[in-house]
C-alpha cells in the first residue's frame, strides 16, 4: 500500500471543489483532506490517482 502528502494551493481551488472531489474519488482511494493537504493512500499509484484527482478538480472548477 502507498500513502502520500499533497500540498493543494487554497489561492486555486476552493475547499468545496476539493471536498466535492474527494466524495468522488472515494471507491478509488482512501483520500483524506485536511488543513489544506491530500492525504492519498492505496494499492495503485498514488501519483497517478493525485493528477487525476487535480485534472477532475479542474473539470469541477470549470462546470462553475
């Protein structure tokens, strides 16, 4: 299993994309939001669920 930390930048995405996007994600990965930071751990890449994560939080963004 991978754990991994990601610093995610409050002056891009507002904590209700981010949280919005963690619901999502949910059957993916166990991803835990707090203080600003993404806490992603699973059996897969966890790099690779982290872009997808951003890219959908982009997609997200965009929709408002």
């Amino acid at each position: 299993m991978q754990k991994k930390s990601f610093k995610i930048d409050n002056n891009i995405y507002s904590e209700d994309i981010i949280s919005q996007a963690v619901l999502d994600f949910s059957e993916i990965a166990n991803i835990i939001f707090s203080d600003w930071f993404l806490n992603i751990e699973s059996d897969w890449d966890v790099d690779e669920i982290f872009n997808e994560f951003m890219n959908y939080s982009i997609a997200l963004h965009n929709e408002y």
